[in-house]
C-alpha cells in the first residue's frame, strides 16, 4: 500500500518491468547528498539496461522532483 495519496504500489508496475524484457521502465530514488543545504541526487535506473541518470535537485519535495522528471522528458 502507498504511503502517500496519489502515489503507487511497486506491486502495480508491468510485469514487462518486472520481467525486465523492454527497456525505459525506470526505478527513481533520492540519495541525501548535504544535510545542511538540503541537496539530494535524484536518481533513475533502467530496469533492464541499467542505465543511469542522476541529478542534483535542491531538496526532496515533490515539487522540485517533478520540475527534474519534466526536464528530462523534454
């Protein structure tokens, strides 16, 4: 079950991502990177060709992880 409203289960992702046959389903994490200025590293894995895309945000909120996701599907 989600813990945030409007947020989803891993359980409902496709079982194609679970299976790991067709690339651009991604896992997206937060890594802290400075405690006192608040940055955080957004990260997001290719489930199947494990390619990585990291960028530096300036804190965890949604908002600022939404502004990201935005700019790099343009």
């Amino acid at each position: 079950m989600p813990r945030k409203k409007g947020t989803f289960s891993i359980d409902l992702r496709p079982e194609e991502a679970n299976q790991r046959v067709e690339a651009e389903h991604f896992e997206i994490d937060l890594v802290i990177l400075n405690h006192q200025k608040g940055q955080q590293l957004l990260t997001l894995t290719d489930r199947k060709t494990q390619y990585e895309i990291i960028r530096l945000i300036p804190n965890k909120t949604t908002e600022s992880v939404n502004q990201e996701i935005i700019k790099l599907k343009r």
